[in-house]
C-alpha cells in the first residue's frame, strides 16, 4: 500500500484504480477515499476534457464504490432505491451515489427509467461538469451493481480502456447470449430492453449483437432474459 504522501501526488485516475485494487485484496481503503475526497478540480480536469480519461476514471469509481457498500452497508441492498442513491464515495468534495455515476455521468445525464431515451431531472452542477458527452453502450458490460447477473469487473486504464470494454462486452455476451436454432429465437442480457436508446435503438441493439458474432445469418426474435437481483460480491476478470 502507498504511502499518504504517494496518495497526494498521484492522479484522480490512479488514486480510483488503486481503490478498486485495494478493495479487492482488502488493504486499508481509507487514505485512498481521503485522496480522492480531496482532489482539486484542477486535478480533474483529464477526467473532464478527456473521453478515455474520464470513462476509465468513472467505470473504477462506480464499480469501487458497488464493492464499498456491499462490504460496508450490505444491508442497503435490501432496498435498491437505496442502495443506487447511497453515498458510495466522494469525489473533490461532491459525495456520489452509484445512479448518480451511472446515469448521471456516464450515460451523460440520461434517465434510468426513459429506456435509454431521456434527460435526467434536474442534474446538478456537477454532472454537468463531468458528465460524458456520448454514452458507450459497452459501460453496460463493465458496470457491477451488485446483482448476480452483473458481469465481472477490472481496473480500467485510459490508455487501453477501448479494448478492455470491447473485451468485457465479448466475455460477457459470449457467457449470456443464447441461440435456439429451432425456435429462431435469441435470448440476450435484458440491459438491451431496459436502455435500448444507448445502443441506438432496436436496429441499433441488433447491429451491436452483430458486431460481437452474437446473432446469426438468419432473421430472429430477441428474448431478454431474466436478471438475477441476488446480492453477489463483484468478481474481477482475469
């Protein structure tokens, strides 16, 4: 574990994958939530006016703060309108909750409820600071929100983050996806039915399953399967 005094010096980026890793081996996460709790704006400023910088800065923070409140405050699950609104960390001062990283800044102030197609309400002046300027459907298969069905989860990278989130989307599409010759039917992971407006909507949702080699030559129907809600500790990949 890094010193306090390597803490202050290093970046937003590096201080939020630090914290998933410290939470991962179950180090002290505590000097890194302070690091991160007191970074300038100034310090943020890749995380604003770099796409790659700040999808890698936002995937980390979400899924170290899931792994945060499922060892600390497990029994907020019980509830999902609590768990998603709980404080998960804070960021320059601005306590953040998982929805408000999800939909508010990564999904660029989209709705949680308007299936991918909707402003949130009343976003704070924050999200409008930080949020992304067009959401990357793939953050669907690299966010862990606690639930059975969340895929498997890494420490994102600015550098390399296109083809780690094209690498988390084929693992978890090959692992879920599920074709029935007979009945012409393909089951698919049912984040496609709850924010088909981040995939650019049905024509859109089938192009994407295409570019992963997830739906055949043949004309078929899409399924969505069912989404297991059962309070599941994120694994990490690889």
């Amino acid at each position: 574990m890094a010193s306090t005094g390597e803490h202050a010096r290093a970046t937003p980026t590096e201080l939020a994958a630090e914290l998933l890793v410290a939470l991962r081996t179950d180090a002290e996460p505590e000097p890194l939530l302070s690091a991160l709790a007191d970074c300038s704006e100034a310090a943020l400023a890749p995380v604003r006016e770099d796409h790659e910088t700040g999808l890698a800065f936002w995937l980390n923070c979400y899924n170290a703060g899931t792994t945060r409140l499922l060892a600390e405050r497990p029994e907020l699950y019980d509830s999902h309108w609590r768990f998603f609104r709980a404080p998960a960390l804070t960021v320059a001062g601005h306590p953040l909750g998982l929805d408000a990283i999800e939909h508010g800044i990564l999904r660029g102030s989209r709705s949680k409820y308007g299936l991918g197609y909707l402003p949130r309400l009343l976003p704070d002046s924050f999200e409008h600071r930080y949020k992304l300027a067009a959401v990357d459907p793939r953050i669907h298969f690299a966010l862990h929100c606690g639930a059975a069905s969340c895929p498997a989860i890494r420490a994102y990278e600015p550098a390399v983050v296109d083809d780690q989130l094209d690498t988390a989307t084929r693992t978890y599409l090959d692992a879920t996806v599920e074709y029935d010759h007979d009945a012409g039917v393909v089951s698919v992971p049912r984040v496609f039915r709850w924010f088909p407006g981040d995939f650019g909507g049905r024509a859109g949702v089938r192009a994407f399953l295409r570019r992963y080699d997830q739906l055949p030559e043949a004309s078929v129907d899409l399924d969505y399967l069912d989404w297991d809600w059962s309070r599941e500790t994120p694994t990490f990949a690889g």
